[in-house]
C-alpha cells in the first residue's frame, strides 16, 4: 500500500522554514516506503531497479508547477560520511511562469531522508500548536476559539434568538478554518453538551447528543447561541486591544490569536487531545474553587501546593461520582501527571422489607463513560457468569437524571456485588491527567501551579493592555471636550468666525488660531449642533470633563502598580464566581486509593478449614456436614493419604487472618480465602503452595484472627515445658517468609497455640499426668523474640502432653453454683482443681492413653478417683 503525506495547509498563524521545500510528498515507489527506505542497499542494481520508480509531486513555494524529482546514488566521496550510501535527490524547481518545458529553473540537491525528517516535522508541529494542544493563556484549541469569536461576530449573544448551527459553521468555514464541516460542528456540539464540559459555552437548542453517545441531530435541524459565562469569561474584553489579531487563512479578515479569558479555562473545563508524538488530558475544575486557588496564589505567590489544594483540593467532573484518594491528585498538581481512580455514586434501597430483597442504584458514573454501554456490559457479566448475585438491571432514567436500578438476589451482599462492579465494570475507572498546554508557541507540562501562574501572567497583559486603550480613549475624548467646553465658553466668537470664513477649512483654521485649539478640537467644535449649544448642554461638558479627568487618574493608578492590576483580576474573578458558580458534583474520598483487592469482592462467609498432620489444608463451606442426631456414624471429612490424620478443625470467616505455627517457632499468615474452596471427598492442597515453609517444616497450631486486639494475647507452650504470652497486636504485620514467634533451645518444639484474655485460666498438663491450672494474668507478657517462662517443672523423660484455654465466662459460671453443692472443704477443693476436665475430654484421654501404656495402675486409679470426685461435687453429694 502507498503511503500517503499529510496536505499541505497549515494554519495562517504559524510561520514555517523558508528552506521547506515540499510542502506534499507523494511517494510511488513499489519495494519501499518514504520512512522505511534503508540508507545502505547492498548492490548497485538493485538501488537502481528500486529507485527507478521514485518519483514526487512537488509544489514549491515560488511555483504552482509540478516538475518530476529524481532520485540517484552519488558516488562514496560525494555523499554525506564517505559512502554511507545516502540517498540524494534533485527537484527541479520550475520559472515563476510556471513552467519548466524549456530546461529553465534550478536543480536543488538534497537527501532523501532528511527532506523527509523536515517535512514531518512541520506536519507535526502543524498539528501540535495548530490542532490538537490548548493555549495554556486562554485554554481553547484554534476550531473552538473561532467557533466563538464566528458566533460573536454573527451578534449570537445570551439575549439574543438561537440561530441554527449550520449557521454557525458555515461562518466558521468560510472565514477562519477552512477544514471539514464535521470537525467544526463536532467540536462545536461538545461545547453545548453538560456531561462532557464542566461549563458549558455554549447555549444549544435541540439535539445534541447525551451520556449513552447518541449523536447530535444534524446541524440543519439544531440552533445555538453563547451562554452568558462564555461572553463574560472568554468575550468580554475582545474590542478593547486586549489581545493581537491575526490574518486568516486567506488574509482577508482578522481572527484573534488569543480571547482575552478572566479563569483559566483550561482548568475550568479541562481538555483533550492527542497529537503528534504527545498528547494532553487535562481534568475539569469547580468554577467557584478555581477562583479561590487563583485569589490565594495572587495574595500568596510562594503558596506551597499543599496550601493550594486546601481552596481546590481536586477535580470536579461535569457527571459527578467519587474521586477515591488524593495521591493521584497530588501528583498530577505537582507534576503535571498522574491518575485519578473516579467512581460512580450508588445507594442501595429495600426493595421488599419481607424478603429484604436490596437493589443497587446507579445515579452517576464516571466522567466519560457511556451509560449505556456500562448496562450492557453488567447484563453481558451477568448473563456470562462472571458476576453473581444480580437478577434483573434496568435504566430508569429520565430528564429528572440518572437512575440505574441493579435488583440483588435474595442474601446477596451489596457490598460484595458493588465492588464487583467497580472491578469488572467501567463503574470505576481512571482519569490519567497529562497536563500538557501550549506555552509561549512551545507545548509543556506543567502542574498547578505553573498553570496558574501562567494564566496570571497573561491575565495581567491583558489588564494592563485593557488599561492603555481605556487611558488612551479617555485623554482623546478628554482633549476634545476640553476643546468644546472652550468653543462654549467663546461662543459668540466661535460664531463669528464661523460666519465670516468661506470653508470648513478656512473656519477651522481660524478656530485654531483664535482660541489655541487642535485640529480634532477645530473640527468637534465645528461639528457640535446648535442644539447643544444651551446652557445645560454646556454643563454636560464640563461635568463629562471632570469625570473623564477622574477616569485618567485612576487609570494612571492602576498602570503605576503590578499590585493594582492583580487587585482588578481578583475583583473580576470574584464577580464570575459570585454570578456563575455552582457546587461541587464529584466528592472526594480519602479512605482509599480505589485500588480493589480481592477482600473486597469476596462474601465474609462463614467456613470450615481442615489441617491434617502431612500439611495438607482445604477451605469448605459449613452446609456441607448436615445437622446429625446422636448416636450416629456421621461424615467423612474427605480422603487422607498413608499415614496421615486430622490435626485441626476449625471454624472460620473468609476475610479472617489465619496464623499458622511452626514446629521451629516461626508463625505464617495468610487471608482464609487464600485456601481454596474443596469438595468434602477431596485431599487438599499442600501448605507449601500457599505458605513460605521450609523443609522438614510442620504446622503445630492454627489460630483464626478476627481483628487484631490489644487486649487479646496469644499463649504458647512448647513441649519441654516453656510458656510465654505475646500480644495479639505483634502478629498483625507477617512477612511472607514469616516471623519468630518464640525462641526455642536445640531439642525443643513449638506444640500448641491458644487465644486468651487476662480473664482466661489456662489448663497445661504433662504426659505423666501432672496438671497445672492457672490465670492467663499470672504470667507475663513478653516479646516475640524471647523463649518463655517454664510453665511446669518436668521429670526426666517427661513432656508436655496438652495445653488449653478456659474461657472467663464459663468461669464466672461453675463460681456461681450454690453452697450447698459445695459444703465442704474438700469437695470445693477437689472441684476447683478438676475443672479444667469438664472442658478439655481431650487432653485427658491423651493423659489416660499415655498411662495405661506405661501401667501406672496407682496413678491411674488415682485418676479416676479424682474424676468420681468431680461428679459427686457436680451433683451436690
């Protein structure tokens, strides 16, 4: 496919190298392209059979001919580096007859590549400061600043009818931008469209498209007028020499290269662009807010950032929604780049107070997003799957505003199915600022400030020039009322010499001559009526004289003080806001940064989770095991491998943080969730696919947190007898290698783990059968990394066998039963030292276990002696 070059008509307002040379490029070459063409080719006759084809259409400057260009290989010691093999090319540049028929003209040599880098630098530049890129001073890119001086020139005012856009256009076409209608009138309808400009500047009448991207009506069919802030922001200063007017394209107008702005606009309603090479995304703002920051950096030049963004701390989008966070921001202002995470505003409504069915609505979304793609799209993740818990979505809105109705099904969370949508969806999406602007005819980042500053300064050219022709026209006027009020004063020699001069200019000469007077005095004098030549009128003058004297001296005033002009730029700014300001439709959210994670989306359901001794563990959900009466044979947990048995069987929630000990000491972490979801029969997943653990590595004790509490701890016992208590609060940061949990001797093991209160008593028995029973109180909270206090003083051989919490609550209960129960010394004493059996079966059978096995029958009996005792007191005997 032959490529094809940009035309060459560029703007009236850019003044381009005379060393240009083509303007167009048309390239007919079959093996190679334009840009693509290698500077080295490896045999002459293939340079040759490639470049016999070459040939461009060019129009130079001083010619409308077309004169044919060849291409040919100079010889190594003509070309540019010793024979790099550049390609060299002469253009004929024809007669300014136009006409090369006869040989005339002159051959210009140049290389192929470089007239090629040349001539898309200009394309680029062609569209960087004439198409794509705003002025930083005004904030309007060229087709919408003609757009409204056109529609200023047609007298489209706020007071007055709309008139129809094809007007409009036309008059924009024909005299200032001589490019397609469409891009005129698109740009124009962006401009009347409130979801899409903060202010709109310009008044529409018809249809001009909506949030779903329906397009506009045709420009036959729609009317147009400013709106009263474009006149007063943008218009308002235009005739007063406040800003350069230009030639148009075909110099037979003026067109002004700037309007003369009193806000920033391009802030006001930011600006979007893409360009050659760079492109600009700018945010919308608060009208009101802008004129703040922009007062407080007038009373403040050196104002921090920080102290800025307290009058505008953000964004605000014509369509509203939550900005999330303010990094993004900060760093957007500072830089000029960054990304803001904008989300739509929800409510959630009862639908049915019976079912408690709740439904999500919808009432803004994001800047730029289409309201009716956002629907499909939730229909289509629904439809697919891929987004549970919604049975019915509906578009209700209407003029009154927006209205998405997303119906839940019954027991579905809001949140959950909420934040599903903000990650699946364009419910949320990013707004990435590169505030990009044209500057003194270069394109720059700039952050806030910059900005500002920038427009301050070009806001304070505009005053002073503002200033200079109000100055200029108040002494001109003030020199010929001065001049008339004298003619009054004199009148009866003004009329003589009127009557006996022969001419105008014979009357003027005597005027002049007679009273000291000017030529434009002479002729003011001379032009007056004779009606206001009363008394009253004569009074006129002279108080017009006087206020025009008043006039100068505050003139002369302002233009003695940098201090003044900016006291007249806030006074003005001021007035816009006090007359168009509007409160803010995006709210600022500084609870996150947007950013979902996968706790968002997931339900904090209750589960079970399931560790066996070989590391094997897996996540079920509680309606698996079904409600059993006694004396049943119950349910498999699932399929374990050789050798292998249940260690722990917890209960749970999925957003609970899961502590995993190590026999070494060390502790793990991870989010229940993180355990995948297994059927009953099903084996599990290994812990070292989820965890850090080393080999060799075993899980002793599995703790479920909730929340991190500082009145909670955590109780560990190893099995040679050494006890320490931590705070639940020094586990709540885990790295993913993991953390000591408790220093451990050479031959010593962490065993078991338990959450406690100081309220709590803790039960610790030993494998000969030795119990001790104290409060959770008694013993000190330490560190992580520390071993402990001996919880028990142990015989040769002997070991921990079971260590376990008793709750304060069931406590506070068996303290409560009455004396008649406990009438004697002993059956108290015997009770309060066996209560820990009533709770922990477990640990005793592990007890019993070990001393039947080794034949303590005296111990045992001893045991069970212990246990009747503990029944008779139970029941009162």
């Amino acid at each position: 496919m032959k490529p094809t070059f940009p035309p060459s008509s560029y703007p009236s307002t850019m003044a381009f190298s005379s060393g240009i040379r083509f303007s167009t490029l048309l390239l007919r070459h079959r093996p190679y392209s334009l840009l693509t063409a290698p500077t080295r080719f490896s045999s002459s006759s293939r340079l040759r059979h490639s470049l016999s084809d070459l040939r461009f259409l060019s129009t130079a400057a001083s010619s409308s001919s077309k004169s044919v260009v060849k291409a040919a290989r100079r010889s190594g010691d003509d070309d540019d580096g010793g024979g790099n093999g550049s390609v060299w090319v002469k253009g004929r540049v024809g007669n300014d007859d136009g006409g090369d028929r006869d040989g005339g003209g002159r051959i210009v040599p140049f290389e192929l590549h470089k007239e090629a880098t040349e001539a898309y630098m200009s394309y680029a530049m062609s569209v960087l400061l004439g198409r794509a890129l705003p002025d930083v001073r005004d904030g309007l890119k060229p087709v919408h600043r003609r757009i409204l001086f056109a529609m200023h020139e047609l007298g489209l005012s706020s007071r007055k009818p709309f008139k129809k856009c094809a007007r409009v256009v036309g008059e924009v076409l024909g005299k200032f931008h001589p490019h397609g209608d469409s891009a005129v009138y698109d740009s124009l309808v962006r401009m009347a469209q409130d979801f899409s400009l903060r202010c709109p500047l310009i008044n529409g009448h018809g249809n001009f498209g909506s949030i779903d991207a329906d397009p506009a009506a045709a420009m036959r069919y729609t009317e147009c007028r400013l709106e009263a802030l474009t006149e007063a922001m943008l218009l308002a200063d235009l005739e007063q020499d406040t800003v350069d007017f230009v030639p148009n394209f075909d110099n037979s107008q003026k067109e002004p290269s700037l309007l003369p702005a009193r806000l920033p606009t391009l802030l006001l309603n930011g600006a979007s662009g893409i360009a050659v090479g760079m492109a600009t995304n700018i945010p919308p703002h608060n009208l009101g807010e802008l004129v703040d920051v922009l007062c407080a950096l007038i009373h403040n030049p050196e104002a921090t950032l920080q102290e800025l963004l307290e009058y505008m701390p953000g964004p605000d989008f014509p369509t509203g929604g939550l900005i999330m966070g303010n990094i993004g921001i900060l760093e957007a202002y500072r830089s000029g780049r960054g990304r803001v995470t904008v989300r739509g505003k929800t409510d959630v409504e009862l639908l049915d107070s019976k079912t408690k069915r709740t439904a999500i609505i919808i009432k803004e979304v994001p800047y730029q997003t289409n309201k009716s793609a956002l629907v499909e799209k939730i229909a289509e993740l629904v439809e697919n799957k891929s987004l549970d818990g919604i049975s019915d979505i509906r578009d209700e809105s209407d003029r009154s505003g927006m209205r998405i109705v997303i119906e839940l099904k019954r027991g579905s969370d809001p949140s959950i199915v909420l934040n599903n949508l903000y990650r699946l969806t364009s419910l949320q999406s990013g707004f990435s600022c590169n505030m990009v602007g044209i500057l003194d005819g270069q394109p720059k980042l700039m952050g806030l400030k910059e900005l500002l500053q920038a427009f301050l300064d070009f806001r304070c050219s505009v005053v002073e020039r503002r200033a200079r022709f109000k100055l200029s026209q108040a002494q001109e006027r003030r020199h010929i009322v001065e001049g008339i009020v004298v003619g009054l004063d004199n009148l009866d020699g003004v009329i003589r010499i009127i009557r006996e001069a022969s001419s105008n200019a014979i009357a003027s000469v005597g005027l002049r001559n007679e009273f000291n007077l000017s030529e434009k005095q002479a002729e003011a004098i001379l032009d007056i009526s004779l009606r206001r030549l009363t008394l009253l009128e004569g009074k006129k003058f002279v108080d017009e004289s006087k206020s025009l004297m008043e006039q100068i001296s505050k003139l002369e005033e302002l233009l003695s003080s940098k201090r003044h002009i900016l006291q007249v730029i806030e006074q003005e700014a001021i007035e816009l806001k006090n007359k168009f300001s509007s409160p803010r439709r995006s709210m600022l959210e500084d609870t996150d940064s947007g950013q979902l994670e996968d706790i968002d989306v997931i339900p904090n359901e209750e589960m079970l989770l399931v560790l066996s001794e070989k590391g094997y563990v897996k996540r079920m959900k509680p309606n698996t095991f079904n409600l059993q009466n006694r004396g049943t044979i119950g349910k498999s947990i699932g399929k374990l491998r050789v050798n292998d048995a249940t260690s722990e069987f917890i209960v749970c929630r999925a957003h609970d943080h899961i502590l995993y000990f190590s026999d070494k000491g060390i502790v793990y972490s991870a989010r229940a969730y993180k355990i995948p979801e297994c059927t009953r029969t099903a084996a599990g997943t290994p812990l070292v696919q989820i965890l850090s653990i080393s080999d060799g590595e075993r899980i002793t004790s599995v703790i479920p947190v909730s929340e991190f509490s500082g009145d909670q701890f955590l109780l560990m016992l190893t099995m040679n007898g050494y006890v320490k208590k931590v705070s639940l609060n020094s586990f709540s940061s885990i790295r993913s290698t993991g953390i000591i949990a408790i220093q451990l001797v050479p031959g010593d093991e962490l065993k078991w783990v338990r959450c406690c209160t100081n309220d709590n008593l803790v039960a610790m028995a030993s494998q000969n059968g030795l119990v001790n029973l104290c409060s959770c109180e008694n013993i000190r909270t330490q560190g992580r990394n520390t071993r402990g206090a001996v919880a028990m003083r142990l015989k040769q051989g002997d070991m921990m066998a079971s260590m376990d919490i008793i709750p304060a609550a069931k406590l506070n209960d068996l303290k409560k039963v009455p004396e008649a129960n406990t009438s004697s010394f002993r059956q108290r004493t015997v009770w309060q030292q066996s209560l820990w059996l009533d709770f922990h079966c477990q640990m005793m059978v592990k007890v019993m276990n070990k001393w039947f096995s080794s034949a303590k029958v005296v111990q045992s009996t001893e045991l069970r002696f212990g246990m009747f005792q503990y029944s008779l007191a139970m029941q009162g005997e």
